[in-house]
C-alpha cells in the first residue's frame, strides 16, 4: 500500500510539473504566383514567379513557459525563416528571434537576438505591415537600411518591457556593440511608448541605431491608428538621420483597412523623400489588396501596387514598377 501510495503521489507530482510548463511548435507558410512590370531608366523589364511572404513572414519556431510560481515565469522562443517556395530552410539559424526572458508584475525582462522598438510602428500601422508588394518599408529600406543594421533586429540586446497600466506600455531596448572601439552592427540603444485602449492605438520610437560601416544612425517615428468598425485608417511617419553621411529620409504612410463582404480591404500610399547635401529626391508608392478568409488559419490574397522614384532614391535612375500577387497563407 505504501509503495503504491509512493508512485501515485509521483505521478501526481509530475503532472503537475509538466502542467506548469509547455512548448509549443508555431509557424507561418505564405506563397504566392507575383507578377513585376519593372522600369529602371529606359530598360523595361518583367518577371512572373513564384513569390512567398505577400502578407506575413514564412516561418518555423519553438516557444515555451515555465510557472515559477508567485506571479513569475520563464520563457524562450526561436524563430527561424523558412523559403516554401522552395522547401529550403533558409538556413533555419534562428535570427527571426532567439530570446529567453522572465515575465512578472515587474514586467517582463528579455535577452538575446529580437526586434527592435524603432521597428514595430512600421508594422503595426501599415495594413499591408511589413510583407508583400504593398508595404511602406519597400520604400524605406533600400535608402536608410543602406547604413542601419538594425533596421528589424539587433542581436545581443536586452529589453524592458513595462506592464501594461491602463493602456499604457513602454519598451527599453539596449544592444551591446561588443567591440572596444567604433561601431557594430548590433549597436543599438531604442525605447517605445504605445497607448492602446479600445479602437485607439498610438506608438513612438526613437533609437541611436546600429550601423554599417562609420555612419551615425538616429530613427524616431510614430503611428497610430482607429478602428471605426466600418473602417480602420492609420498612419506611420519616420524620420532618419545618417550623419557620418549627412542623409535625411522621411518616409510617409497613410492607409486603411475595411470589412467588405467575408474579407478585408487594404489599401496605403506612401511617400519617401530623401536629402543630401544640395539635392532632394522622392518617390511614391500606391497599393491595395483584399483578403479573404477561409479559416482563421487560412486566407487567400492579391495584392497590387505601383512604385514611382526620382533618379537616385531606388536605383540610381528613374524607377518604376508595376506588380500584382496572388496568394494563399496558412499558419499552424
């Protein structure tokens, strides 16, 4: 009796360990059929391929949390990109996200390779967020990502995140350049405030940034945006300065998202403008989509957009491209 007393009150014991622990294997698989009309200068050219990533990020992670018990509790997560139109693994290193953290009432305390605050306002306010044909980093990227490395991420970096206290919440991101002398890539100290309560959403960042090379990255930005129900406008403006360099981008977003039927219409315009010394170009970018739902785990898309710049914004002369896609994603 003793000895089967024993063994119950171990099983007992052991599920409810496990009971306080969990890992979780997630993922995101997004491709589609995308077709370009590229114009660089006089040279015309197209393309039609198979794309992926027209509406979110295809990917494979694992996440966990551990009850520690009094309000407290420990977790990892890894992220690695995966290429479906392909079935290669895109090398599967883990540099989506690579991080382990200890969450409380104090907040929550995170280390290792993540996204940067001076990211998040492009892609919360942006109803194409930061994939596909139709989102406003296609236009930021090729100018301030010349010189910023952590455009997305920063490795070796820790982060604060605040609690969230009536719809206000704060994130504190420091990360460690880990060279004596100069700068690195990882380089990067950025914070971010967002009140969210209700249809109301509101960000601002601001960051020294990591960099390439010797240039000197500053970015702030903000976003916002309302949902009315019948429609959900947003806007998300930044501002970049590579002083080393002395160049200035402003990048412009304003666009919407409405329920029409059983899907979801997007559509945005942006505004890129970037200065050097004695010179000034700027570029346009037009987009809509709709997605359709087949599940809350599947939806089929199409997207298109129109991008015009000035000579020396996207490639050297004067660019323009047309391009449309058509998709499926699915996430597990």
């Amino acid at each position: 009796m003793k000895k089967t007393l024993i063994a119950l009150a171990a099983v007992a014991a052991s599920s409810a360990a496990l009971a306080q622990s969990s890992v979780t294997l997630f993922g995101i698989m997004d491709v589609n059929v995308r077709h370009t009309s590229t114009k660089i200068g006089g040279v015309k050219t197209s393309l039609t391929e198979m794309g992926q990533d027209g509406t979110a990020s295809s990917r494979l992670g694992f996440r966990g949390v551990e009850d520690l018990g009094g309000g407290m509790s420990a977790s990892f997560w890894l992220e690695g990109s995966l290429n479906p139109d392909t079935g290669t693994p895109a090398g599967l290193q883990f540099q989506r996200r690579s991080t382990v953290s200890l969450s409380g009432g104090f907040g929550e305390v995170r280390l290792g390779r993540d996204y940067v605050p001076t990211f998040w306002n492009h892609t919360v306010y942006d109803p194409f967020g930061t994939n596909g044909l139709g989102n406003s980093m296609n236009m930021y990227s090729p100018n301030a990502g010349l010189f910023q490395a952590t455009t997305v991420r920063s490795n070796n970096m820790v982060s604060y995140f605040t609690p969230n206290m009536g719809g206000f919440q704060a994130q504190l991101s420091y990360g460690f350049k880990e060279v004596n002398t100069g700068t690195s890539a990882s380089d990067y100290q950025g914070l971010r405030l967002t009140y969210a309560n209700g249809p109301l959403s509101v960000g601002f960042a601001t960051a020294s940034e990591g960099n390439v090379g010797a240039a000197d990255s500053r970015r702030t930005n903000v976003g916002a945006s309302y949902d009315f129900g019948f429609i959900k406008p947003m806007f998300n403006y930044t501002t970049s300065k590579e002083k080393t360099v002395d160049l200035k981008v402003n990048n412009l977003m304003v666009g919407l998202t409405a329920p029409v039927g059983p899907g979801l219409i997007k559509a945005s315009y942006t505004r890129t403008e970037v200065e050097v010394p004695g010179i000034s170009v700027d570029g346009n970018q037009v987009a809509v989509g709709y997605e359709y739902g087949l599940s809350k785990r599947t939806a089929l898309y199409g997207n298109f957009a129109r991008i015009s710049a000035d000579a020396g914004l996207l490639a050297g002369p004067e660019y323009k491209r047309t391009g449309f896609e058509l998709g499926i994603r699915h996430s597990f």
